[in-house]
C-alpha cells in the first residue's frame, strides 16, 4: 500500500513521520487483532452448543403492591380490573362498582413479570431471578412487593404455570424506576429437561459469530477424522448448512449420549476463520479490523491528505510503500496504522472506512455497533 502525501507537497516531512509512527496506535482506536498462529487451537464447545440446550422465558401479569402513592392509580382501569380479581380469589371481592371502591389505590401497579430457564434446563422447586416492568401509569416501582404471580410460557397462550414469582422489588438504576429485579423472586413448579438428541443423533450450532459454510465443513470433518473409527456405517458428521452441523451418536454410545457428546465438544480444532469484518463501534470510537481484511484499490482524499491504496497508485515512485511484500493486497490495518500516524481523528477513520465500503473495495464485512 502506498502511503500519504499532502496536498501541499510537504513530502519528506510526511514520510519521516509515517516511517517512525506507522505502527503507532491510536489511543482512541482499538486496531485489529492479529489472526492467530496457524499452530493455535480451540475446543469445539468454545465455537458451537448443542441444539436444544436454549434458554426459556416464563412470563406472567402481576400486581406490585406497597408504593407510595407512584402506582398506576384508578385512571388505568386494567389495574382496577386485576386488582378487582385479586381481591375476589381471595375471598374479599369488592362491591358492585370496583371503580369507585377502589379508586383512591394509588399504592398498586400492574407489571410484566419475566424469568429466564438457563439453557441446561432447572428442576422444581429452583428459585431463579425475576425482571419486573410496569406496564400502566406507575410513575415508580421503588419500595413495592410483588404479589404472587403465576408464570406461563413459553408458548404464548398456554395456560399452563410452571412457576410462581413474588418477593421484594430491587431497583438497579434510580433513572429507570418502572423496572426493578426479584433476586431468587421464582419458584418452579415444573421440570425443564432441554432435550438435546432426536433419533439417535444431536445437531451442532455454531455461534453467530462463526456461522460459516467453510467453518461448519471444517467442524464436520473434524469429528470424521478423529471419532469415525466408533462408527462402521459411515461419516458420522455432515454440515448441512453454515449453522449446523449433524452428528450420529454411534451404537454404543445411545444408551450412555452424554460421554459421546463430551467427546466431540472436547476436540482440539484449529483457530476457525470466518469471513473477514471490521467491527465499529460508533460510540466509544472502537475498530475492531481482522488481521486479513484487504482493501481494493482506492483514493482517498480526506481534508488535507491524500491516500492511495493497491493499483490506485498513479504518481510513480514519489510514495513510500508501507507493505514490505508489494505483490500482497492492501490490507485495512495499514491504512488505519498511516492514518493515525498523521494523527487523523478516530470519526475521520471511521467514516473513510465507511466510504470505502459503500465504493464496494472493502473485501469483508463491515459492522456497526
């Protein structure tokens, strides 16, 4: 890649400063990560899970009660309505105009009471957390107790209660006071057995973040390679998309699935590659670049500077190559590294990398936080 040169033709100055600061970084800019040695390897469970070990949301409508006086009050009729109720299976129901008996309880909130199964699943009688969020007018949450609620889900609409939740209301930030916590506030009334094999055979999911139809080939060839010798029928790995990745669990090992499958999550496998990115996160400043995301041949003509990269070049010997190897592609991280040798701001950074991907020269994926 070619370095800078300035508009005003103050080369030899220029250059001098690249060559000492060319592998500075900036403060304010999080540079890329070198890939990582070719040597370097990882456990299968580190880049994939098992399907059917999913998280489950158990979720109900409930009445914090004990505000003072920030509840919903009686313009916000559902909770009139809930309060009503709740009065009623409790054996004191209100007169025949709700409304008016209960217009001045002002200390009483209707909320959405949400609670989180962990993916290995969770036994009766487990006490897990709680998320509480008005849903009327209460103007705060702070000081209430929840009244027990009972929880549905996962399927919307099924009335079946797996569990019930109730308890003090915790606020985590004073500048959100209508969502609150219950720490242990559920207790299940149900088992949550996460079934993670179907018909003798369980499926791979790669994290998001390496979902990639080379990776996924990779990872079934893998499991080939190294535990096909327990299998006389064959491949027992096959990708079937970018995602997944199937296995069968061999004969001697469907009365016992969990050793396989511990097996399988504890092969060393090499440092997968997915495509290449540059993450931006617009906020903190933050660029995150793969260590092989290359760039196309560009001009860039940014302020007071101007920046060839690749066969862009066209003024002859007059730039400093910043590439030892000239016969290899631009790479994003060199041009960053020019750029912040001559002190070019982090937004500046950020939006020439943005124009670069939009002129179709950035060769990888471009992602922005």
């Amino acid at each position: 890649m070619n370095a800078v040169e300035p508009i005003d033709g103050t080369w030899s100055a220029l250059a001098s400063r690249l060559a000492g600061r060319a592998l500075l970084a900036s403060l304010a800019l999080a540079v890329a990560l070198w890939p990582a040695p070719a040597t370097a390897r990882i456990l299968l469970k580190n880049i994939c899970r098992v399907k059917g070990q999913e998280e489950n949301t158990l979720h109900g409508l409930g009445l914090v009660v004990g505000l003072k006086g920030t509840g919903d009050g009686s313009e916000f009729l559902p909770t009139i309505r809930s309060l009503a109720t709740a009065l009623q299976l409790m054996g004191n129901p209100p007169g025949k105009d709700p409304l008016k008996d209960l217009k001045d309880a002002k200390n009483v909130a209707l909320v959405m009471v949400t609670v989180t199964i962990p993916s290995a699943g969770a036994r009766q009688g487990d006490k897990l957390d709680c998320v509480v969020n008005s849903i009327g007018a209460a103007k705060s949450l702070n000081g209430g107790t929840l009244f027990s609620t009972p929880l549905q889900g996962p399927q919307v609409g099924n009335p079946r209660v797996y569990g019930f939740a109730q308890g003090q209301l915790h606020i985590d930030d004073p500048k959100a006071p209508t969502a609150a916590k219950i720490h242990q506030g559920c207790r299940l009334e149900e088992d949550f057995y996460n079934v993670f094999s179907k018909n003798g055979k369980i499926t791979l999911v790669l994290d998001k973040n390496h979902a990639d139809f080379q990776v996924a080939q990779d990872t079934a060839e893998l499991i080939n390679s190294q535990l096909n010798y327990q299998n006389a029928d064959g491949a027992l790995a096959r990708a079937l998309n970018q995602v997944n990745v199937e296995v069968t669990i061999p004969a001697q090992y469907r009365d016992d699935p969990v050793l396989f499958i511990s097996q399988v999550l504890s092969l060393p496998t090499l440092d997968p590659q997915p495509e290449a990115r540059v993450v931006i996160h617009e906020k903190t400043g933050s660029v995150v670049i793969s260590g092989d995301i290359e760039i196309g041949a560009v001009v860039v003509t940014h302020k007071n500077f101007v920046v060839e990269a690749g066969a862009a070049s066209t003024m002859g010997n007059r730039f400093v190559t910043l590439d030892a190897d000239k016969t290899s592609p631009a790479k994003l991280k060199g041009l960053v590294e020019a750029l912040n040798a001559i002190k070019t701001p982090t937004e500046d950074i950020i939006d020439i990398i943005k124009a670069i991907e939009r002129n179709g020269k950035l060769h990888g994926v471009l992602i922005i936080e």
